[in-house]
C-alpha cells in the first residue's frame, strides 16, 4: 500500500499483495486487501489499473454480484480496455439477462472497439436495451440507456444498411421517449430533407457514465 503512493511502483506493489494473498487464508480479509487496492488506484485516476484489481475481486469472491461487475467491468472501460470491459459485461449478462445496465454498458463497451459503427458490433446489445426497455411500463426511468440504443439503431439503420425508413422509425421512437430531444429533431428535419450527401453522428450523443450508477444498484 506504501508503494502504491510512489508513481512507477505499481508493479512491485502488486507482486507483494499477491505474496499477501498467497499467504492469506481468510477469504473476508483477501477480499478486503483486494477492494482497498483497487480502490486506492481508482482513487489516483488509474482506472485501468484499478479495473485490473476490482477484476480480481471476481476471482476471490466466487459469489460476486452486480455491484462487483460494475466497478470491474466500468473502471476497465473508463482505462480504455474495451475488450475486457467486453467480458465482464458480457458476464453481467449472463448472471442478470433482464438487466438494462449490463446489456447498455457491455453495447458502450462494444462501441469502443468499433470506433467507426461500420461493424455494427454494438447492435445486438443495444438491441437488448430496446427488447428489455419494452417491458418496462415506465420508459422515463430508463431513458438514459434507452435513447441511446435508438440513436445508435438510427445511425446504423442509415449509414450502414441505407434504410432511411427504419431510421426515420426509430428516430421517432426517440421524439416518443423525449419530445424536446434536439438531437432527434436535427436529426428529423434532415432525414425529411436533402440527406443524399449527409451521414448522421452520434458521437456527440453518447450518454457520460457515472458512479451514480452504483446508486440505482
């Protein structure tokens, strides 16, 4: 833990916290050595070290939750790991499927690797954010994970496929969630007019995660 306040230590520091493992024979006090490592980087910034470490929680918590996964699998994301982000959301998944959360950050996760839509990667993902959304009876508390996925589907539905009418859809759907969404308006007003020559972005519409999301777990 000293080590860890002196920049460039981080891999001295860890060789003796796994010593510490190794010796340690309770789980409950392995587990606390690892969370407060991870939170001591998360702290500093280093949030893909930090990620690294809350990843090992799930190796020494066999029980692990939601909670867990979420600062795993976010903190990997924020430190730009997007692949292994993937796997941790994709394990979110597979322990909740109805879960929103999962299936939105592993899409955002997804989108980190393909950069430019073009491999429609995010798709299916946020596809699952729509499929669960429908369920819900109220859309307002899901908006945030929600208008994302239709904004995507509109891109994708546009750029990729070359379906104005689907992207007019589901431009829509987001105008129904949101009715003064200036994006979609924009968005609206130029699929109505000339948008041979347009290509619609989304870069500028990507919902910022915070750790305010631990809240509503």
């Amino acid at each position: 833990r000293v080590l860890l306040k002196f920049p460039g230590n981080d891999s001295l520091a860890e060789m003796y916290v796994d010593k510490a493992l190794a010796i340690d024979t309770v789980p409950s006090s392995r587990l606390e050595t690892v969370k407060s490592i991870a939170s001591s980087l998360v702290a500093a910034q280093k949030f893909k070290e930090g990620g690294d470490w809350y990843t090992k929680v799930l190796e020494v918590k066999p029980d692990y939750g939601k909670v867990d996964l979420y600062y795993a699998g976010y903190n990997e994301y924020r430190g730009g790991d997007y692949a292994l982000a993937d796997s941790i959301f994709g394990l979110y998944m597979q322990k909740y499927p109805e879960d929103i959360f999962g299936a939105y950050m592993r899409a955002r996760a997804v989108e980190g690797i393909d950069t430019t839509g073009e491999q429609g990667l995010a798709k299916p993902y946020y596809q699952k954010v729509i499929d669960i959304s429908d369920t819900a009876t109220d859309k307002s508390s899901i908006k945030s994970y929600l208008i994302p996925a239709y904004r995507y589907m509109v891109a994708n539905s546009y750029n990729i496929n070359k379906d104005k009418e689907t992207a007019i859809e589901y431009n829509n759907k987001i105008l129904a969630v949101d009715p003064a969404d200036e994006t979609a308006l924009k968005t609206a007003d130029a699929l109505g007019g000339n948008t041979d020559k347009q290509k619609m972005k989304t870069d500028d519409t990507k919902v910022k995660v915070t750790d305010d999301k631990v809240k509503e777990k």
